[in-house]
C-alpha cells in the first residue's frame, strides 16, 4: 500500500505538473489534467491514504474516557518533576 500510495502521488503531481506547463499552449488540455489531477487527489488517494495511516490504530486511544484523563494526568505531574 506504501508503495502505490508513493507511485499514485508522483503520477497525480507529475499530471498537474504537465498541466500547468501545457496550459500555456493549449488552454482547454492543460485546465482539464489540473482538474483531473486535483479531483483524483482528493476523491481517490486522499481516502486511501487516512485508511493506509489509520488501520492499525484504536479509536479508543483517541477518545476521552476517564482512565485517559487519569493517564494525562499522571504524565503531566512527572513532567513538572
């Protein structure tokens, strides 16, 4: 998943990139792959990449619950220490 995730950004930067050089010359092709590029950055990778980053993770770790308050609290007095 890293991998495709790295290849995918590099083909979706490489796009936009091309599309600002040629936008010049032809404006309709280079407005097309920006907005192209633009929309599968947000709508496809973007949502690939948060399910890639937190998979392996707890929602419960994240949640305000009163043993992660005592446990905040905790690490803040040995900080001050």
């Amino acid at each position: 998943m890293k991998y495709f995730l790295s290849i995918s950004f590099l083909i979706i930067l490489g796009t936009a990139i091309y599309g600002f050089s040629v936008r010049e010359a032809d404006p309709k092709t280079g407005e097309f792959c920006i907005g192209i590029s633009i929309a599968v950055l947000f709508f496809l990778w973007m949502p690939f990449f948060i399910y890639h980053r937190w998979k392996n993770r707890s929602m419960k770790d994240y949640m305000l619950t009163k043993e992660n308050i005592d446990k905040m609290r905790k690490e803040g007095r040995r900080k001050k220490l």
